[in-house]
C-alpha cells in the first residue's frame, strides 16, 4: 500500500471575525430605532404650526435622512469581516527561487521641493533590496515634474545601491530604508559605519544640489550623465513640451554589487507632458510606467508605491506571493492590498492621519466581500488585470505592450529604449483604450479609487494582507491645512464617480450586487457628512441661543430613543477602532477631526464639486508637501493645531466654535439662573461635546501667541459672518 500523500504547505488562511454575528444583530435593531427617528420627524412635520418651525424640522429630518444613508453604506463593512495570515516561509517549499514571477515597482514622484528627492530615493532603496531575488526586480521611477534634481538623487543612489543591498542582505537588516536604518539604534560596526557615512555623504550632496536648485557641469561625472543632462534646460528643470526622458540607472545584466551580484533594473522616466493634451495626473504617470515597463521588463506582478512610502519589511513580495501562487486565492485575483501605515505619527494623533477606518477597518469588511479597494500604494497588481475583465482581455495596440508578451532584448537595447520613448509621449493615448478600459482609470482625482472600483465592476477580486508587521510605512502631513486640501481633493474625486456613469449606487449595485454597492457608495458620498455635520453644529446652537427646544425633553420616551442612537453609533465605532489596533485617545482625535472635515474640506469639496458640474471653474490639483518645517513639527510634537495660513477652510470651523461656546455659555448660564426651559437638556450635551472638539480652535483664536495661532484676518471674518447669522436668526420663534 502507498504512503498517503502529504498535503500541500499552507500559504494562508482567512478567519471570519467572531463580531459579524453582533454586527448583523446590532444593524437590525439600530435599523428599527431609525424607523422610529422619522416616524417621529414625520409627526412634529406634519404638527408644525409656524413656517419656522416647519423649516427647522424639515433640516432635521434631511440632516438625519443623509446619516441614515450613509449609516445603511457602512453596514456592507460590517456584514463579513475577515481577517487573513500568510506563512512566507512556505514559499520556497512551493515555487523555485528561479520560477518567482518578476516584479515591476511603480514609484510616482511630481516636485522636487514637495517631495524631497532622498525621500524617494529612500523608498526606492528600501524596495531593491527586498528578500526577492534581485534580477526579477525592476524599480521605475515616474517624475511627471521633469526635474534634473530628481534625476541626479537617482544618479547618486545607483551608485550607492551597489553598497547597500549587500549590507542589508549579508546583516539581514529589517528596515531597509537607509534614512529609517540609521536614525534607529542600529548594531555598529566598520561596516555599518563606512556605509552610513557613504550615505551621509550622498544625502548632503543631493540636498545642497537641491537647494541650490540647479545641477552643475561640476556634480557631472562622466559621459552618460552629461548626455542624460543635455536633455534639461539649464536651469536645471524640463520645460512643457520636452520630449519623453527614460534613463536606464542600472541593468541587471551589466550592473553588478560590490559582491559581484546583478543589481536590480532601475529606470527613470519623465514622460511626456503639453499643455494641449491632458496628462490625466497620477493616473496618467502610472499608465506611463505600465507601457514602459511593458516594453522592459513586463514583470507579471507590479507593485504601486507613494513616493514617501518605504518598505519596512523586506519579506513583503513572499507574502504577496502567498495569494499570487495559492490555486484557491488566484482565480480572478487582481490585486492584494497592504494597509497605510504612517511614521512620526505622535501619541494622540491630533490630524487623525492615521485614517483607521479608510485604510483598516473598512478593507477588513471589503475583504468578506470581493476584496478591498485600492488604496494608491502599497498594491500589488497582477499586470493581467489592468487589460480588461478576467474572462476577455481587451489587447493593447501593440504586442510589445500585451501582459502575456515576452522580453527578449536587453533593456538598454536602442529598439526597446526607442520604443519606451514612443510610448510615453504625450500624444500616446490618442485614440486608444488607456485610461477607459486599459490601465488605471482616469474620470477622477481620486484615481486609485476609481481603478479598484471598475476592477471590480468587471469581475476582478482583491484580498488585503493585513500582517502584524507593518509592510510599508509613509510620510503624512504635520499641517492642518494640508490635511484638508488634501481629503478636499479625495472626496472631490469620489463625487466624480458617484455622480458618473459609473455611480457606485447605479451601476456599482448592477454590476456588484447591493451590499458591495453600497460599500463603495459609503466612499463615494463621504462629502455629503457635511449636510447633517454643519447642520447639526449651527441649528441647535441657535435655537439655544433664542431659548428654543428642537429636541424631545429627557421626561420624554422619545429621549431614550436619540440617546440610543447617538450613543450606539459612537460605542460601536469607538469598539471598532480599538479591535483594529487603536486607542481611546486617537478615537477621540479621530471623531474631531470628522467633524472639523464636515465643516471645512467635506463642505468645501461638495461646494466645488457641484460649481464645476455646473460650468463654473473651480481650483486644480495640488501635490500635498512633504517638507516638514522645523517649528510646524515642534508645535505638532506638542499636540498643538497649525491654523497659521489663512484659508476660507478655517472660516466655517471657526464660525461654529464662536457659536457653539456663545449658545453653550448662555445655555450655563440659564441653568445656574434657574430660567433654562426644559428640553434643552440635548441641546446643551450637543453643544457642550462640539465646544470640547473646537478647544484647539479657541486656543489657536485666543491663547496662543505662536505662529500656528489663527490668523486675526480669519477671526475676524469668522466673527463678523457669526454675528451676521446669530442676527438672522434671532427671531427663531417656534
């Protein structure tokens, strides 16, 4: 009798999380209790004897119609969360070293001075030397700012690159990005030492190159770098119109490390960009790096990384790996998702930078479903994927571009460089599919999650690897006003989809199914919080002032009702956010700066979405800084808000401070006069909870002297424009 066979090496497992079933309970009766809010609302409508109070009731009712919308899209996330292990370890027991599938880094880079040039040299480092066999590695860098600063940082890191994969491969280094590596306590050594001052040395040369702003004939060594150079003008920087630059750093065939083993390929490439054609942003530079890599190297797997986005762990790709080549998790797979993780993130997390529900909680509830959406980097695609549904690939114009077509040539070849020129000119996509069904998407800002949507609209699945150790790390920002411009620019992009042919709640619910549908809506509709946000941090508050009671009186049944869901939804979400890994005092900072969202950048970008719907022009896209400025990260060290460059987004939060401290101190002082009517009781917690979210914005308006307090110009307009409304609404009689 023959041996039974043994069975395969486990790869990974999926786990259900033990809280659906609490979920799916909890969902029905806080469903019930909603019903019951507008059989309510219905009531005092229809009971309204003034025209006032017919309109304050009727903000209400809508104000809570747009929460129960978005309360009944989060609940797809509840439905089936699912949480995933992958075992690394077991990959060489399945696939050869030498039959790993290759991988293309696609790394997008736009300004120099927003984003340093050794930050992106930093990821790019970090992810050569992964533990990954070096010559199925291919790093292109995507500069759409055409800058020769850029390009000399890169220069210099082919060279030290030759130094530093052997360091971190023979010491088995963790953090592979060099700046992380030695800002740690790092074991020293001769060698460590040698490789930290080479590095030192390269990081000093490029920042004073870029300080001055201009490559000089003097930093030029040797010929292939004057002849790359020979392509800028000489102040340093392309100029529209340039012609496509792709510059190969290093060849795996010919480059080699101070070992003597191959380097990874690292390109450079600034595509072409004119002002009479549409260069489509991130979207555009990534479809770019598609067709260039295609005709390279046209690795099977392609990963997207940020450009401030390090890899903090060199096993990353094996785990990628573990879904990539298991028969059970591959069929229909297009792409596994790593959450964002964020560094010099401080105790309280004050910008609620860390986004736990976009980047963790909310892929775990996608992951039950067909996976999570794509979140701009940290991605690992299958190249199949970005060419048409899974069932009929859609070819591109040329077989050299096709992701089932093989390289044969070197990647210095003159036909392949020649080519990889043609394809990244400006002009390219003219009358082909790029951007509509080939390669990441274009139709909105917020291009990674519009790509993973139509993924799977066409029948693509996603899984997200959620390992105990964070994958990748990045930068965010320390700045109060970047924070908002830049989920400004994020909910702008959603409202383009949800408002397109594609809608998430028209077509997304055709093509997915309700609960996936409404996922995605959830996303999609993140602005429209603003409604019940701004209303319920203005109206209330005046009716306070003038004395009027909105709300049912605590001897009210109809008490325990609102009660119920105000603290059922913020209990379930404070639970949420700490079984993924968070703390009660980043909660806190998180549902404030929901709130501050609501009134500034969700108000804002919802206003700008609709004048541009209309005709009306509207600001461009901006690339969030990555530059830290010495007293700005002090003050963020200590926990203090940076309110110091006016901006109309500070308006509308300070407005609601102003008022919400006048109605919440007046209301006090009714109360200790004995003259506070009863049903004021939920105004007063309302008004009390807002004032304890705006501290920082009265201490930035009145106690602070540095340069993050809030502009005067800001405090006086925001106390003229609250005064105007309190005046307006002061003959609220009910």
């Amino acid at each position: 009798m023959n041996a039974a066979r043994s069975p395969p090496p486990l790869l990974n497992t999926l786990t259900p999380s033990r809280r659906t079933g609490f979920n799916r309970a909890f969902a029905a009766v806080y469903a019930c209790a909603i019903v019951a809010l507008f059989y309510r609302h219905t009531q005092t409508l229809l009971g309204s004897k003034t025209l006032v109070s017919f309109y304050v009731t009727l903000a209400l009712f809508f104000s809570d119609l747009v929460l129960a919308f978005m309360w009944a899209n989060g609940q797809a996330f509840r439905m089936r969360p699912v949480y995933r292990k992958e075992f690394p370890e077991n990959i060489e027991k399945v696939v050869k070293t030498s039959d790993l599938p290759g991988l293309d880094v696609f790394i997008c880079t736009a300004d120099p001075y927003k984003e340093p040039p050794m930050g992106v040299v930093n990821t790019a480092l970090s992810v050569m030397a992964y533990d990954y066999p070096t010559e199925k590695i291919s790093v292109y860098v995507s500069d759409d700012g055409g800058s020769a600063l850029t390009l000399f940082a890169f220069m210099e890191a082919a060279r030290f690159a030759a130094h530093w994969l052997p360091y971190c491969r023979d010491n088995d280094i963790a953090t592979r990005s060099p700046d992380e590596h030695f800002a740690t306590n790092y074991w020293r050594s001769s060698e460590s030492e040698k490789i930290k001052i080479m590095y030192e040395s390269m990081k000093t040369k490029v920042e004073h190159i870029v300080g001055k702003g201009k490559v000089g004939e003097e930093h030029i060594t040797g010929d292939e770098e004057r002849r790359a150079f020979s392509k800028w003008s000489s102040d340093g920087f392309s100029r529209q119109n340039h012609p496509a630059v792709v510059q190969v750093l290093l060849d795996k065939n010919k480059d080699k490390d101070n070992t003597g083993r191959c380097l990874p390929n690292l390109v450079y490439v600034s595509r072409q960009k004119s002002k009479t054609s549409p260069h489509h942003f991130k979207a555009g530079a990534l479809n770019a790096l598609v067709r260039v890599s295609a005709v390279m190297s046209n690795a099977p797997i392609i990963l997207t990384l940020d450009c401030d986005m390090y890899s903090n762990d060199p096993r990353t790709p094996l785990r990628a790996m573990c879904y990539v080549l298991d028969p059970e998790t591959q069929k229909n797979l297009a792409y596994i998702q790593f959450p964002q993780e964020f560094h010099g993130i401080t105790k309280k997390d004050i910008y609620a930078c860390e986004q736990k529900r976009l980047f963790k909680v909310h892929p775990v509830g996608f992951d039950g479903l067909s996976g999570p959406n794509y979140l701009g980097t940290g991605c690992f695609f299958r190249r199949r994927a970005l060419f048409g549904d899974p069932s009929a690939m859609i070819l591109p114009e040329t077989k050299d571009l096709s992701p089932d077509y093989v390289v044969n040539q070197p990647i210095t070849a003159h036909s392949v460089i020649e080519l990889a020129h043609h394809v990244a000119g400006c002009n390219y996509e003219n009358q082909t599919e790029w951007g509509s069904k080939i390669g990441f998407r274009y139709g909105a800002l917020s291009e990674d999650y519009y790509t993973g949507y139509r993924m799977k609209c066409e029948g693509w699945r996603s899984l997200f690897c959620y390992p105990e150790k964070p994958a990748f790390f990045g930068d965010t920002p320390i700045n109060l006003l970047d924070v908002l411009n830049q989920n400004k620019r994020w909910v702008i992009g959603q409202l383009e989809v949800a408002f397109s042919r594609y809608s998430t709640i028209t077509y997304g619910v055709k093509a997915k199914g309700p609960v996936m549908g409404l996922a995605y809506s959830y996303i999609a509709f993140l602005a429209i919080y603003s409604i019940p946000i701004t209303t319920y941090s203005f109206l209330p508050q005046l009716a306070l002032l003038n004395g009027v009671s909105i709300f049912p009186m605590v001897s009210e049944p109809w008490f325990l009702l609102y009660m119920f869901l105000f603290l059922g939804a913020y209990g379930q979400d404070l639970f949420e956010f700490i079984v993924e890994r968070g703390t009660v005092q980043r909660w806190w900072s998180d549902q404030r700066m929901w709130m501050m969202r609501g009134l500034s950048c969700y108000l804002f970008g919802l206003t700008e979405f609709l004048l541009t719907s209309i005709g009306i022009p509207a600001q461009g896209f901006n690339v969030t800084s990555k530059v830290t400025d010495d007293e700005q990260s002090k003050r963020y060290e200590q926990g203090l808000f940076e309110f110091g460059v006016p901006s109309p987004l500070f308006v509308t939060l300070a407005m609601a401070a102003i008022i919400n401290l006048l109605s919440f101190i007046l209301g006090l002082v009714r109360l200790i006069n004995g003259s506070n009517k009863e049903g004021l009781e939920m105004q007063m917690l309302l008004t009390g909870m807002i004032v304890m979210n705006c501290v920082p914005v009265y201490q930035a308006m009145a106690l602070r002297r540095d340069k993050g307090r809030m502009p005067i110009k800001t405090t006086i307009t925001a106390s003229i424009l609250a005064s105007v409304v309190h005046v307006v609404a002061s003959p609220l009689s009910m």
